[in-house]
C-alpha cells in the first residue's frame, strides 16, 4: 500500500514505515502530524477522488534531521540554518 501526500508544494509517495525528508514542519520531534491523501493505492484498489478519500489521513510522527543533530548547523540568534 502507498498513498501521494502533498508536502511542502510537492507531492511524495509514502509507505508505511518510510523516513522522508521534507520542508519545515510545526511541531516537536516526536509529534505526530497528519496528511489528507491525494492518492491512495492498496493492492489492486486505486482511490483518489474526494468521496472515496473523505475520513482517510496519513499520520507521520516528526524527527529533527541528522544534520540538526550532529550540531553541523549555523547558530543565528537562536535559529539554526542547515
């Protein structure tokens, strides 16, 4: 099974299980933030329109980057670029 969620103005194709780099997110490493489907494949059933997708989400939990956690960044009053 996979779903296409759309994420930081791209669309990615996630599977359970998968760790996927994306833009900023909200919130604290740990939390769990969910996503509306574009797309949702199980087996051989394909849905993606509005009615067929209503009610389904993709929950992911957040984790900080391992360059964010290798201390690799530059520390601009309190920010951190990477």
């Amino acid at each position: 099974m996979y779903a296409v969620i759309a994420t930081g103005g791209k669309q990615e194709k996630v599977e359970p299980g998968q760790v996927l780099n994306v833009e900023l997110l909200p919130g604290d490493e740990g939390a769990e933030v969910n996503f509306s489907p574009i797309l949702l494949v199980d087996n051989e059933d394909v849905m993606s329109t509005e009615d067929e997708l209503s009610g389904v989400t993709v929950t992911c939990l957040l984790y900080t980057s391992d360059a964010a956690d290798e201390g690799l960044g530059v520390d601009l009053g309190g920010r951190r670029i990477i």
